[in-house]
C-alpha cells in the first residue's frame, strides 16, 4: 500500500514535469527495474500528445547537429522538447558520442529540453522496447515533441524508427551513400530525406539520386510525397525548412487519419511484444534450461532433432 502511494507521487511528479523524476523514471526503464511496468501503467494514460519524430542516419551524418538545431527552433516556438539519443554500440564512434554530448549540452542547458542518451545494451528488442517506454515517459511529462536520433545500420533502429510519426533519414554527399542507406532499408522508413553536408561537392547530385530512388518506389498508402531537403547543419541552414516539412507531415498524417493508423498499428504491436517477451521470461525456468542443457548435445550430433524437442519441451504439437 505504502509501496502504491509512493509510485503514485512519483507518477504525478512526472506528470507534473519534475526534471528529476523525469530523469529517475528513464534509469528505471532503462534498467529494466521491476517497478517499471507499474509505473508505466499508471502514465498511459497521459500518453499520446507528443509528436514523436525519427532522426536516423549513417554514422556521422549530422544527426546530432541537426537535433540540436532543431531543438533551438523548436524552443524558440515555446514547444517543450524531449531527446532520446540512442548511442551507437560501435566502439569506433566513441569519440563522436562525446562530441555529442558536448553539442547536445548547448540545448540541455535550456528549459523545458530533456536530452539523455541510452547505451545500446541488452537484446535488440530489449533496446527498442526501453527507447519507446523512455519516449513515453517523456510524452507523459508533457513534452509536446519527442525527438529520437539513432544510428542506421541495424534492425532495432529501423524497429525504433519506426515508432515515431515523422522519420527523417539523413545522407550526407558521399559516394555511396545511398546505395548503402536502401541496403540498410532506410528508404523504407523515410518520410523525409535530408542531404546535409550539402555545403559539400556533389549535394544535388545526391539529391538527384536519392529522387530517382524515391520515384522508384511505388507510391505510400497515404500518398504522402516524400521530399529531399538539403541542410548545412554546422552552419544552422535549412533548418527553418526541415521544420517545417516536419509539421507538413504532420498535418497531413492528421487530415488522412494515417497518424491514429499508425499508433493504432504501433500499440497492436506493442502488446504482442509485451506478451512475446511475458511468456518467453516466464518459459525459460531453470528446469528448462536444465532439460536444454541437458539435450543439446543429443541434437548437435543428430540423435535427436531441435523440433520434435521444441514439441517436447512446450507440449504443443504441431
Ligand atoms: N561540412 C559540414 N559538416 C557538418 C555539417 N553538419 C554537421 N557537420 C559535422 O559533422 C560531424 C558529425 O556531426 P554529428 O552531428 O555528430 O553527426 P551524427 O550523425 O550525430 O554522428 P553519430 O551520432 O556519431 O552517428 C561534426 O563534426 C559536425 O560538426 C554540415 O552541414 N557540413
Ligand atoms: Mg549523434
């Protein structure tokens, strides 16, 4: 009981816009605390007045620059801004997360801005459901948009690009890129492309190429026309015109109903991987993995098969 009250301070205090409870709530998701699902429970329904929006990207694109620029403008506008900045795992990219840190604490500095960075651990679904629930306590504490920059190179960034109701990929003017970007299956998730860097050679070449792409592609189910736009991020250009694309995308996702399909779609998804992830934890008991364990040897060398053991193991037969 007195276990209850207290999370429901803290769920107020969050709700309220309390910076440190905000901060607190985040460590707690992000370690997978055991309190967490209680007090995500008792935030849903607070949920839903963020605009979430997707920035993702080849390493060393701009997509903290252009955060950053973003976070300004949007400021400037009175809007209350959350940051997730999810941190690339590659240890190659060090350097670059303290630049980030640097950059982004120009804007932490501000009010009514919360940046954190989460570290990539765990499993990759583990990470994307941490990313959505720290969004959500970010939407809770009422921030009206939710910015989320992560790397693009692997599933569970598309998986969280995904989440968001605007994705913005950015590609900078270097000779392969967007090759690279519609490997990684950026094309897929963008509704807006940025060129930046475009202060470098062959920008409109780019541009010209990333168009063609586009055309390729069969049109959107909500017929949205996905535009390129070319930003000097280090020079704070085009970020007027990023923004407002942004709120374009927005309009429109409104006017067509797409945006309640596309949260209506996320949450189906959500509560599947809420289940997948319920019934796997509570699967795996240690007799279970003991009965594993004691097989694995058998089906290695083909004594037994790894299907007719699944059959075994959950009694469900095909
Ligand atoms: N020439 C040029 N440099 C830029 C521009 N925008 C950003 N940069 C520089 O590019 C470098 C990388 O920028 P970041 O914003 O850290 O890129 P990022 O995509 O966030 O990088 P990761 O998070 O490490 O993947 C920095 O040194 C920036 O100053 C631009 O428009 N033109
Ligand atoms: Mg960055």
């Amino acid at each position: 009981m007195e276990q209850e009250n207290r999370l429901k301070n803290f769920a107020d205090k969050i709700i309220s816009s309390d910076k440190r409870s905000v901060a607190r709530a985040l460590s707690i998701i992000e370690n997978e605390d055991s309190n967490s699902e209680e007090l995500l429970k008792l935030l849903y329904k607070h949920t839903g007045n963020a605009y979430r929006i997707g920035i993702t990207g080849p390493p060393g694109a701009g997509k903290s620059t252009l955060t950053n620029n973003l976070i300004k403008l949007l400021k400037e506008k009175g809007y209350k801004i959350g940051v997730i900045a999810v941190d690339p795992t590659s240890p190659f990219t060090g350097g670059a997360l303290l630049g980030d840190r640097i950059r982004m604490q120009d804007s932490g500095l501000l009010e009514d801005v919360f940046i954190r960075s989460m570290a990539t651990r765990g499993s990759l679904g583990g990470l994307s459901k941490s990313v959505v629930e720290a969004c959500d306590i970010l939407d809770a504490s009422g921030k009206d948009f939710i910015i989320i920059e992560t790397v693009g190179v692997g599933q569970s960034e598309l998986d969280i690009a995904q989440t968001a109701d605007t994705t913005i990929v950015v590609l900078v003017p270097e000779s392969g890129d967007s090759v690279q970007a519609m490997k990684a299956g950026l094309m897929e998730i963008a509704d807006i492309f940025v060129l930046n860097k475009s202060d470098r050679e062959g920008a409109d070449g780019i541009v010209s190429t990333i168009k063609n792409i586009i055309h390729l592609k069969p049109p959107s189910k909500d017929n949205w026309i996905i535009e390129v736009l070319k930003t000097v991020g280090s020079q704070n250009k085009g970020t007027e015109e990023l923004f407002n694309e942004i709120m374009k995308h927005k309009d429109h996702l409104e006017k067509t109903g797409y945006l309640k399909l596309k949260r209506k779609d996320n949450l189906n998804k959500k509560i599947k991987g809420l289940i997948h992830n319920k019934l796997e934890v509570e699967f795996w008991d240690r007799k279970k993995l003991e009965f594993l364990d004691g097989k694995i040897d058998d089906i290695l060398i083909k004594k037994e098969d790894p299907y007719s053991f699944v059959e075994e193991i959950t009694g469900i037969k095909n």
